[in-house]
C-alpha cells in the first residue's frame, strides 16, 4: 500500500537550511502528523520547525550519544519516527592530501552520522514492521565530484549504507531511498560555486531550487524509489558509467581539464 504521509511521524537532519530545510516545508504541506527538524545550528532548527508548526532541536549528527538522547526523544514525546531523512551533511573538496582532521570529519558528519542515526531508529521501525529512510547522498555518491576526494568518497559510501539497508531489511517492511541530486540552489553551493569561480555559470545552469529537490524527496517516498534522481542527466550518466566505466572516466578526465 502507498504510504500515506498524513500519519507519519518525520525527522530531518540538517533541516535548518538549503534541502533539508525545504523538505521540512514540504512535509508539513503534504500534512505530516509531526515533522521535527534537527540541525548543529539551533536556532535554525527551531526557525524551521515552528515555522511549519513542528518541532526543532539542536543535534550535532557526528555525536553517537547526542543523536541517541535526540532520537530518545522524540520517540517519547511522539511515539515513534516513521521517516527518517538523513540529509546534514558538509562539503569537504581537496585531494588525497587533505588533512586527516577534515578527511575525518567529513566522514563523521557524512557518513556515520547515517550510521547511529538509523541503529538508533531501525529496531522500532523493524518492530512495527515498517519505516523510511532517505539517506541524501548527491550525484558524487554515484559519479564522483570533481576536485572533492572526502567528499566523493563519503557520498559513495553514503550510497552503499542505503544499498546495503534496502537489500537487508526491504523484505521486513523497511524502505530505502537515496536522493542523489547534482547542483541545488543552497548554501552549501553557494560556497562551492564561490571557491570555482569558473564553473560558475555551468553550475548554476544545472541547479534546481530546493524546493524542486523537496517536491522529488516527496514524490520518491510515494513511489518508494530506491534513487531519487532529481537531474534526470544523472542516471544517463550513471548508466554510461556502469555499461563502459573506462569511457566514463576518459570523459570525466576531459571534463576535468576543461575546468582547469
Ligand atoms: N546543494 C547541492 O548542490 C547538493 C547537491 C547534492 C547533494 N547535496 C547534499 O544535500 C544535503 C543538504 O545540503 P544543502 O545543499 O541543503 O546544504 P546547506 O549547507 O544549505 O544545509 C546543510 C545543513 O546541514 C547542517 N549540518 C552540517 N553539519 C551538521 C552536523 N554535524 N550536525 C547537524 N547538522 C549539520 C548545516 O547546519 C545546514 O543547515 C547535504 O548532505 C549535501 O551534501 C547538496
């Protein structure tokens, strides 16, 4: 049966801003019985969520024991969180020789923020015999980002967490999403678009707003699609790229030095 958001309890990470901050919106505008937006920052957190007539709360998603207290919570003030989108995440470039701090750090924040979130929420969910998560992962988790290694790779390594739960726990009522967008309309691009200046007008030509991405999150959890792909280029790409990965990369290499 499709999932009917009206009786859903929602928890987004990373709801202060930019996606996560769009898909609070939305999923109080599709008329979930509760949203509650979480973010290291906050006050935003608290913006976002009242602004809808949810909740907010401050969580710094790389802290084990602080996502386990939070989650705690909202398990008892709620009863249970049925959707879980696991979206905060940073936007770390570099190459191999980027320090081990920031290497770490992204992965903290990217990757095992995903893990202590769902061992967290995963037994309620496996108990009532059904839940959601969308993990935000970006079209580097299935391609790779130019001039981001930490980021490429923990993206990737978002995908494969995502993978990995739908074939475990698809046939015991767990749902899986990763969104994999390319450029949105955020923040987080801002900056990114700031440090390349170059890339500048292709990058923005590509962005959609979050809103878009908010809308794509919504429709992907009705039709519980495993990728949700708001540029459809990207799974032209991710298709080239499985069917002849050597011509990928040769491709990607130009694309590179083209930027360079
Ligand atoms: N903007 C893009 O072009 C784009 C493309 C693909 C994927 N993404 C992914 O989408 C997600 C949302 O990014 P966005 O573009 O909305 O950026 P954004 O910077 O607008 O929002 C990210 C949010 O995550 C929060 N955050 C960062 N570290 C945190 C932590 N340790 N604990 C809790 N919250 C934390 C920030 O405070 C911020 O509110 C990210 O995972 C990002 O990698 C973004």
């Amino acid at each position: 049966m499709p999932l009917d958001i009206k009786e859903k309890v929602v928890v987004v990470t990373g709801g202060a801003s930019g996606i996560g901050e769009a898909m609070v919106r939305r999923f109080a505008a599709d008329g979930a019985a509760a949203v509650i937006a979480l973010d290291i920052d906050g006050a935003g957190a608290i913006a976002a969520g009242e602004a809808v007539g949810g909740v907010g709360m401050q969580l710094d998603v790389s802290n084990d024991d602080a996502t386990a207290a939070v989650m705690s919570q909202i398990e008892g003030d709620f009863g249970r969180i049925d959707i879980l989108c696991l979206n905060a995440g940073i936007a770390t470039g570099g190459s191999v020789d980027q320090t081990n701090e920031l290497w770490q750090k992204t992965w903290d924040v990217n990757v095992m923020s995903h893990v202590y979130a769902t061992r967290y929420v995963l037994p309620g969910m496996l108990n009532r015999g059904e839940g959601y998560i969308v993990h935000t992962a970006s079209a580097a988790g299935l391609l790779t980002n130019i001039g981001a290694a930490p980021y490429s790779v923990t993206k990737h390594a978002v995908v494969a967490l995502a993978e990995w739960l739908s074939v475990t726990y698809g046939d015991r009522g767990i749902r899986v999403s990763a969104l994999c967008p390319q450029f949105v309309d955020t923040p987080m691009l801002d900056a990114f678009a700031e440090d390349n200046a170059e890339m500048q007008s292709w990058v923005r030509s590509l962005a959609l707003s979050a809103d878009e991405v908010a809308a794509c999150v919504a429709e992907g959890i009705a039709l519980e699609t495993f990728l949700i792909l708001p540029h459809a280029q990207v799974a032209e790409y991710f298709s080239h790229k499985a069917s002849d990965y050597d011509s990928w990369l040769s491709g990607m290499r130009k694309l590179r030095a083209s930027m360079t």
